[in-house]
C-alpha cells in the first residue's frame, strides 16, 4: 500500500481515537459532576439513579457472573413500579447503600467509619435485565478478595460512566490499523475480508455486483421497493446499505435478507452463516421475534434456522421463544452442562449465605474467618464453573446459523475466533462507527440498514462552547457539533488526493458521522437502496417529512393511508362534533401563542432540563378526552424531547391510567409506534430560544411515531423562530392540521 494511503488511513484511525477519548472523557467528567453534586431526588429525576431498593436474590449467569436482582419493596413504596430513569441493559451500575433525601446533611459524627463501610458494601457491574418492577446487576467478576458482595439492606442503583465500551471500540480500531497499514502479517485474514476492509476503508474499488438467477422471496406480501433493495443486498459482493425510513418494514426486509442467505437457492448456492447486531437491544429483541415466528419452513430449499441471542434480551417476557434462543439457556440444556450445572447449585448456594438471601438462610450471612473462607470457596468454584462452561458456550455456537448480539456485545469473549460469511447491521445510523468494526471483523460481507434521517448516535463531548446554554442531561444530542469547532477539537486535516476512481476516505468531524452517512458520502446513492412504501402513518401525518427528508418518495400504502381514531374498535363518542373534533382528525395542534406558558428549567440553572406546566396540563386534558372517546391507554404515546417535561407528565397522567399509557422522551421512541402520539414541545419564552428543538432528526422521530393520530401542543410564536425546518413545519401545522387555542378555560 503507498504511503499516501497510510497516512490516510492514519490520520483517519488518529481522528477516530481522539473522538472516542473525548467522548469517553465526557462521559466520566458527566458521570462524576452528576454523582458527587446531586441530591438523590434529582439523580432520580435526571433518570440516573433508582432509590429505596432491596436485594431480592443473588444468581449466578453465564460466566459465572454473580446476579443481584433488585426491586422496590412495598414497605418503602406506594408502587412497586420504578419511575422513568435511563439504566437499560450494558449500562455500568454501582450498587451502593442507599441514601434518602434527607441524608448527607444529617450527622457529621457518623463520618470516616460510616464513610469505609459504605464503601465496602458498594459493588459495580452490568444493568443484566430490567423490568418495570426489576433490575438485575451482573456484578463485576474478579479472583480479588474486594469482589466479596456484602450489600446493605436498603440500596440505591447508580448508572456510572461506561469505560467497557470504549476499551472494546479503542482495541478494535488498534486491530484495524495493524490489519490496513502493515504492522501485522495476518494471514489468517480471509481475501473476503480483506477486501470488505479495504472497502470500506476506500482502499479498493467495489467489486462488479454478483449476476443473480432469478430470485424466489418467501415473503409474497413485499413491496417493489423491499424486492429491490433484497437483490441489491444479495448481490452486493462486499457491501450494501438499506435506508428505511419510519414505517417501511426495514425489520421485515431484513428478514427476508436472512431467510435468503441461510437457504439453498440458485440465487445462494450455498447456505450461509449469520451475525446479526443491532445498535441496541431492543432492535435485536425485535429481529430474533420475527425470526421465532417465521412460518414452519416451505419446500424453498428452506430448513429450520438455528438461532442463538447473546447477551441478555431487553424484552424476555414477550415471547417464551426469545428466552429460550438464549445462548445461556441453550447452553444449560446440552449433555455437558449438567456438570456445570452441580457447580452452578453450589455456587448459588454459598452466594445464599453470604448475602443472608439464600433458601433457609436467615438474617445477615456470615461475618470475618467463616465468611473469608465461605468467599475462598466461591472463587475456586467460579473457576471450576467457567471452564466447564466454556466448553458448553463453543458447542452451542459452533451449531448457530444466525448469531444476534448488540454490535458491543459481539466482542464479548464467547465470540472470540468465531467467524461469519456475512455481518447485518441494523440501527446502523444509531451506532458509533467504532463499535460497528467490532462486529465487521468478524465477517466477509457486511449489510448495514437504517434511516440517516432519524436519530444519530448520542454523543455527548460536543462544542461546549455552543451548547453550555442547551444542553439536556441524559437525552441530547447535538445538532450543532457538525457545524462548528473550538481549540480542543481542530478540524480534520484535508486529506490527499486519492487515485481515480477511489472515493476519498475523509476523518470524521464528530462521532455523529456514522459508517452508514461515510459510505454514503463516499460512493453515493449507488451503496444504498431507499424503502419507498411506509405502512404505518395515515397519510396526513406522513406527508411534511416525505415532502422535506425523503424527497416526495416516501408514499403511504393504501392499507394505512385513511385509517384514523374512530376505525378502532371500542371508541365512541356522543356527537358527530365530538367524533370529528376527537376521533377524525389525523393532525391536531395546540397553539399556546400568546398564553404565556413559559418553561421553567429544573436542576442546575441554565443546564438543567425544561419543563412546562401550563403545557403539561393541555396534554393532560387531551389523553383524558382521547380515553374518554374509548381510545385505550396502551394506545397512546406522550412524547417530549425534555427528561423534566416527561418526568412532570408522569407524575400527572400516570397515577390515573398506570404504567400501560406510555410517557417518554422522543429519543426512547425511536423505533417504536403507537395509534395516537402527543408531543409537547417544551420551549416557551420572550426571548424566542428553541434549544436542541431545533435538531430536525428528533422532530422527525417525534413526528413519525404517530398511526393514527398526531397530537402537537407548543407555542408557535416561539418554535418558529428555531430555524428554516421549524418554521417550514409550522407553517405545514398551520396549513394542514386542525389549529385549536391550547388556552386553559
């Protein structure tokens, strides 16, 4: 390779880690800011702690983990359901003592000793599993004596700043530079994937597409759009992308994509094996249900798939089958593990005692010489557990056709030496470039789906210069780190020339440039296929972003595009004015201009999240008039682009309807759908300030959730003042959407 490309490639790795330091920097300084200056009241608004818990039980998981699971006991608790908060399985978490809101402030007597064994009965881990009631932490395995898990009665959960991540993304790009600028003669590196690197690195031109027989779809019901980025995908030597806006069945077209490549056909001579990631767990969750529910195979050249998920599903209780895919549970179930099985029980049986938790244990487990000794024999029989699994895990694996795991999680040792023919990304416009090569690397063809118009990576070290006055919390990410730099972060040198017919391989400006908008750049519309069909939106509500992001392509299928309120089931109302006003209209907007509803911001000064009271009351008033009218409360979504807002409309609309009416941010709503979805905008005041409102992604995401019904209740004569894309939507609203006065009579 010349030395004009390595430089390129340097400074492109260069760029890469500078980026990820940052963010990792970020994440740590926002992690520590947080935890040692706020209250816990306020840790548990921002979404970053769970008070007032109890140790229900301690397990042990694959790898000999140790499981604490956690819950609200109703002694301490009206409800055992938790508030809103932002731990969701892979976060890091400290368990620690908990501290009520009067605490800190109390007794200074009680300090250093208190302070120690405080301390001592902390542990970090893994959030494993959480339900609305129940939060499972895989506590940090180690051979060292501090490991000992000695937890106070009463525990609050902490989210903490996730360096595990960042080692995995630091040490896969470390890899890529040794495999793309020489410093490593690895041979066993695949031509294929050799050239999938080179690729997408732009170190080689794309191969010519594979010429295909004619392809057979198992799915009849796919639309000409989903056929065509299929065959696009299957003929696409080293890789593909997919652009599936809201609603266009991209989990749908993926699965096809699957169920051709794992099946014998003259368009795939010969079966292949899968990794299937996702940005989160949630996409995987989605992906294997589908898989789980494909039909009994056809006479297609189709066989039963067999599907392994690693890590821990987000949505367990679902569906049976998404459990029972497991890598854990699949592994408890072979001949070899009923060794480890005995090791298991024993295991969970002396962590029982220790933690005073175990069956017939009763009272506070054991105390110095018995408890050192009882935590000796732990450790020797974690040891013993995890070589014996080891040999479970491979087997397993080796029988999978499609391995799913989170992009992170595929660079989990269980996967270690494992290789595939072929890597599917979905969600690859959520997930940060680094962590995409740790799945890549593993495989010789890569297919990457996703919307670049929604949602990017959450990012966090953005331009703090421009952002101090704007910045929320737990949810931001920022539509101004593209466009500006300051002195900690230069801009990228410009890089070289590069040979004719070579795309140019340009470092990032932030790490909100995914893998999926760089390939883009670099090879243009020919990388990717556009989803053109959407089935969820009534075509009111789906016109303004097909008209402003998807170039008028984005049509709405017959199916969905007149559907409204009144065509479900059990809604009724007394009037035709009140069928009309309620249950007929696709698109309503609750103007509050000239109501002076200002916001308010919550926690510390300018830095803290907004909220609106006046505006929270309007959306109240509209769930109760829309439940009324027999619209149900699993029905409807309250979306807000501002923790506080959310935090506010749960404490007001929650206590009537329960945990089944969902309330959350925009960004915990991507992805997701619901008949009727009501956004509050927030932002209120004299001086015309819209903040991040202005990111036209998250609008997008909160506009396309909608099935039926789009609620929107905000004050115009400050929205519209947040740059062309506001105004241009209002200007839409004004036009198109029932306009009603949002004045509380």
């Amino acid at each position: 390779m010349s030395s004009e490309a390595d430089t390129r490639l340097s400074t492109f790795f260069a760029r890469q880690r500078l980026l990820l330091a940052q963010e990792r920097e970020a994440e740590v300084e926002r992690s520590s800011l947080i935890l040692s200056n706020c209250p816990p009241k306020l840790l548990e608004q921002k979404g970053l702690s769970l008070g007032g818990l109890g140790v229900v039980g301690v397990n042990i998981g694959l790898g000999g983990k140790t499981l604490v699971e956690l819950e609200r006991p109703l002694a301490y608790h009206t409800s055992q359901i938790f508030p809103p908060h932002t731990l969701r399985p892979g976060d890091l978490a400290r368990i620690e003592a908990n501290v009520s809101a009067a605490g800190g402030s109390s007794k200074k007597a009680s300090s250093k000793k208190s302070a120690e064994s405080t301390a001592s009965q902390a542990a970090e881990g893994v959030v494993y599993r959480v339900t609305d009631t129940r939060i499972v932490i895989a506590v940090n395995g180690s051979d060292s004596a501090a490991e000992d898990l000695d937890l106070p009665e009463r525990c609050r959960v902490l989210k903490l700043a996730n360096s595990v991540t960042y080692d995995r993304m630091d040490k896969t790009i470390d890899q890529l530079e040794k495999i793309t600028i020489g410093t490593s003669n690895d041979l066993k590196l695949s031509a294929e994937k050799r050239q999938l690197i080179q690729v997408l690195l732009a170190n080689a031109a794309r191969s010519d597409t594979i010429p295909l027989a004619e392809i057979e779809f198992f799915d009849e019901s796919l639309n000409a759009s989903q056929k065509e980025a299929i065959k696009f995908c299957l003929q696409a030597p080293e890789v593909a992308c997919i652009h599936g806006p809201p609603g266009t069945g991209k989990t749908h077209t993926l699965i096809e994509i699957i169920r051709q490549l794992t099946s014998t056909s003259a368009a795939n001579p010969k079966p292949l094996r899968l990794l299937v990631c996702g940005a989160s767990n949630l996409s995987v969750d989605n992906i294997l249900e589908r898989l789980l529910a494909l039909p009994t195979p056809s006479d297609k050249g189709e066989s039963k798939l067999k599907v392994t998920r690693i890590g821990h599903p987000a949505r367990v209780m679902a569906h049976q089958g998404v459990l029972d895919s497991t890598l854990e549970v699949k592994a408890s179930r072979t001949e070899q593990a009923v060794l480890a099985k005995d090791v298991k029980n024993e295991l969970e049986t002396a962590l029982g005692v220790l933690s005073g938790k175990g069956k017939g244990v009763k009272g506070k487990g054991p105390r110095g010489a018995e408890r050192r000794k009882l935590w000796d024999e732990v450790k020797a029989l974690r040891k013993e557990y995890r070589q014996r699994e080891g040999g479970v895990v491979n087997t397993v694996l080796a029988e999978s056709q499609v391995v799913l795991a989170t992009c992170h999680s595929a660079g989990g040792r269980q996967l270690h030496g494992h290789e595939f023919d072929c890597v599917i990304i979905d969600e690859a416009t959520q997930a940060l470039e680094a962590v995409c090569w740790i799945p890549i690397l593993k495989g010789k063809k890569l297919i990457l789906a996703g919307d670049p118009m929604q949602l990017p990576p959450t990012v966090l070290s953005v331009d703090k210069k421009k952002t101090k006055k704007k910045v929320e919390p737990t949810v931001e990410h920022s539509s101004e780190s593209s466009s500006d730099t300051d002195s900690e972060t230069p801009p990228p040198p410009k890089p070289q020339p590069q040979k004719k017919n070579l795309p140019v391989l340009q470092p990032p400006r932030t790490l909100e440039t995914t893998l999926f908008d760089r390939l883009e750049k670099m090879y243009g519309s020919s990388i990717k296929r556009m989803l053109q069909v959407q089935y969820r939106m009534h075509a009111d509500i789906c016109a303004f972003p097909s008209a402003t992001l998807y170039s008028s392509k984005l049509t709405s299928s017959p199916s969905v595009e007149a559907r409204l309120l009144l065509d479900l089931p059990e809604t009724h109302v007394d009037s035709a004015d009140d069928e009309k006003e309620i249950l007929g209209t696709p698109v309503v907007f609750f103007d509050t201009a000239g109501c002076e509803y200002f916001e308010r911001t919550e926690g510390d000064g300018d830095e803290g999240s907004k909220c609106n009271e006046n505006e929270a009351t309007v959306v109240k008033n509209w769930v109760d008039k829309l439940i009324g009218a027999g619209v149900q409360p699993t029905q409807i979504a309250v979306i807000s682009p501002y923790q506080a807002q959310v935090t506010l409309l749960t404490s007001l609309i929650r206590p009537q309807y329960g945990p089944e009416l969902e309330i959350g941010t925009v960004d915990g709503m991507q992805g997701r759908e619901k008949d009727a979805v009501i956004i509050s905008l927030v932002r209120s005041n004299e001086t015309r300030e819209v903040g991040f409102l202005k990111e036209k992604r998250r609008l997008n995401v909160a506009m396309t959730r909608a099935k039926r019904h789009l609620c929107v209740v905000g004050d115009s004569a400050t929205v519209c003042h947040g740059g062309k894309y506001l105004k241009r939507w209002l200007a839409w609203l004004d036009k198109n959407a029932d306009v009603r006065y949002a004045g509380l009579e």
